[in-house]
C-alpha cells in the first residue's frame, strides 16, 4: 500500500526546462511553414484565380490597377492606330471628312475614349460612326472584353473582402492548456470561447499532436501528427459555442499521453494544434480557427477559473477571466500509474473481504434478514491519498460479519 500511494502523491516539483522549439502553428493561427524551391511555377497560373485571391492586399490592389490600366492603354492604342492608318488625324481641320471616331485628335483623345467606352461612361463628345467598320468590331470586342476584366477583378476582390479569415480573430483560445482529474481521470484541457454575439454554426474541434518519432526501423519522420481524441467517437467535438467551452481529452490506453507523467511530459518536446471549424452565421461561409500549446504551457494540476455567471435573466461571460487558471490536487504519475494503481487497489479489497456469507446463502437459499443489498458501487478512498481509489461492489453485506477499517468505507 506504501509503493501505490507513492504513485499518488505529487513528489518534489521540479521547474520545467525551457526550450527555444520552433513553432509549427503560431498562436494566432499561422502555419510557419515556407515552400521553398516548389518549381513549376505554371501551376500558380493554372488556378489564376485562386493566385490572385491568396496575394497580399498591396499585390492584389496592383495588380486590379494594373489589370484596367493596361486594358485601356491596348484598347487606346488601338483606336489611335485606326484613326492614323485612316488618316484621321491629318484632316482635323476638313468639315467634309468622316472620321472613324468624332473629335479624335490625338493618344490622349484615344486613351479617353478607351477608358468611355469600357466603362460606358459615354459623356458624348467623342463618339464613333458608321463610316468606320473596323471601329464597330473594335467597339464590340472592347465591350465584350471589358466585362469579363470587370468580372474576373470584382469577383477577386469581393473574394478577397468576404473572406472568414479575419473572423477567426473573434474565436479565441486559451493561453494555456492544463492536465487535472476529471471524474477520476486525468485529463488534458483547454478552453475555446466566441467574442461575438453571432454564432459559429456547425462549429468542430480537433486537436493534433506533433511531435517527431522515429519507426521501429530506424526511419525518421519529423513533425508527426497525431490526432487526440476530443470526443468524436461520442459527439462531444461538436460543439455549441454560445459560451466559453472546455474541451477535454481523455488520456487513456489510445492516447499518446497513457504512459507520460508529469516529469515526463516537462522533459518532452511536442507541440498540441488545436483546430476549430464551423461556418459564419452572418455569411454562411466556413471558417477555421487555429492556435497551439507548446511543452511551457501545459500546465500540469491546475483548472480553468469559471467564466459564466447568473445575472438577473441572462448569463453574463467575463472574459477577463478567460485564461485564468488555479491549482487543483493533482497526481504526478502517469495515466497508465494511476489505472494500475486504482486496480490493484480494487483487487485488494476485494478480496479481503470473507466469503462466508456468500456460502451461507447457498446452503440455505434464502438470504438472511440482516442482510443489506447495495444496489450502487460503494466508493473506497485510499488513506492519504487525494484521489479516490477502487470500485468495490458488495452484492450482499451482513451486519457485523464483514469488518472494514473506517477510513476505506
């Protein structure tokens, strides 16, 4: 009894080592990863519309300035062309001459008239006529040409304006994650919450491990991703985010964390993304939010302070509180320590117990009146410990026949 609850107890703590590890995900959601020396960079053009959707803001705003500049320089050109190769230009001053475009007396009066036609301002001072008919196919291929750039460079923008991303900003995480007992087991937590009042619908968490392993063969593999179970398999990763939430990862036998105690974890190098999805109540649109927990801020035997409070017809989240935690008992060993210790435990009072009365009954087939039927599992404590120890079920309990010392009932 002395070594399982040696396994309880919280043993001299020890400051965890600090480490300089790189970042996968930043705090605030940004993959650092860079792709270098891609090649093939025809790719990029193939899905020219998704290219010009992922460029920064200044890129994107030249190139939309670009994109209609150009196009009335080329189409300006071209009509000065006309109006020089029809000899337009030389006979300004002659009243009996037609000129393919009216008051077209330069580049400049061109580019002007570019710029009318495209975006059929039509102010009507320069205007083409029917004696030009290489005017009219110009005329209708700039009319069809313009609307398509008009379409392709509002539809990049409006993309680009209506995108989720900066939604996510409204999505928060907690600074830090924490590993306390939940129901008599240890688990790792940490708190999700929506800054605004229009909801995530649909809204998904998940959570990754990466850490790097190395196979049974010798192979290396960096940055391995593992998924922790936040509740999939019962529904509890869907969630519904009005308030702030705690999500919880349950560490048992298919966990990565089973056999890691609190040395260990401090003395170990991973990183915990966590993922939130869900769609904008506002636009429909689906939007992810991302953070992670390196090593440092998983704080081992603490909980997260209550944020939600009862007011007078509604209930009120203070925020300020949000990313507070305190310390809770907690035991220092690991998952797999305290399932085996817990069962030991359960053993051993188990069988303590005599079995005379379960001979009894058979002998005589009738169960005897001072008899008590326990229709619950009666919790054992273990002495000295801040956990609770093993499930003893007693079926039948004769008064005064079984002795148990008072500390374990």
């Amino acid at each position: 009894m002395a070594q399982e609850n040696a396994a309880f107890s919280p043993g001299p703590e020890e400051p965890p080592r600090r480490r300089g590890r790189q970042r996968y995900v930043e705090k605030d959601g940004r993959c650092n990863v860079q792709q270098g020396h891609a090649g093939e960079t025809y790719r990029y053009l193939t899905d020219l519309f998704t290219t010009l959707v992922d460029l920064q803001w200044r890129l994107s705003l030249l190139f939309f300035v670009l994109a209609y500049a150009l196009t009335w320089l080329f189409f300006g050109a071209i009509w000065w062309l006309i109006a020089y190769g029809r000899g337009d230009l030389e006979h300004l001053e002659d009243a009996a001459w037609t000129p393919c475009v009216n008051n077209l007396n330069g580049f400049v009066a061109a580019f002007l008239f570019s710029i009318e036609t495209e975006t059929t301002i039509g102010y009507g001072h320069r205007v083409i006529t029917d004696q030009c008919p290489e005017g009219i196919v110009l005329l209708l291929l700039q009319a069809i040409l313009g609307s398509m750039v008009n379409a392709f460079m509002v539809g990049c923008m409006f993309v680009k304006i209506s995108q989720p991303n900066k939604r996510a900003a409204t999505l928060v995480f907690s600074s830090h994650a924490v590993v306390s007992l939940r129901d008599g087991r240890l688990c790792l937590m940490f708190r999700v919450g929506d800054l605004r009042s229009s909801h995530i619908v649909e809204a998904s968490i998940r959570a990754k491990l990466i850490r790097s392993r190395q196979t049974q063969e010798g192979e290396f593999i960096p940055l391995h991703q593992t998924d922790l179970s936040v509740g999939f398999d019962t529904g509890d990763d869907r969630l519904f985010l009005v308030s702030p939430l705690v999500i919880s990862h349950e560490i048992d036998a298919a966990s990565p964390f089973w056999e890691a105690s609190r040395r260990a974890l401090e003395r170990d190098d991973f990183e915990i993304v966590v993922i939130l999805e869900g769609m904008v109540e506002a636009t429909g649109m689906t939007c992810q939010a991302r953070s992670s927990y390196l090593v440092d801020e998983v704080l081992w035997g603490h909980r997260f302070t209550s944020v939600l409070t009862l007011e007078d017809g509604f209930y009120e989240v203070d925020y300020a509180s949000f990313h507070q935690t305190f310390e809770v008992p907690t035991p220092s060993c690991s998952a797999r320590e305290l399932a085996e210790a817990e069962a030991r435990l359960d053993a051993h009072l188990y069988w303590s117990i005599p079995s005379r009365l379960d001979e009894r009954v058979e002998e005589s087939g009738e169960v005897p009146g001072n008899v008590l039927r326990l229709e619950r599992p009666l919790r054992i404590s273990s002495p000295g410990s801040n956990v609770e120890g093993g499930i003893l079920i007693l079926r039948e309990w004769r008064a005064g026949s079984v002795n148990l010392p008072a500390s374990r009932v």
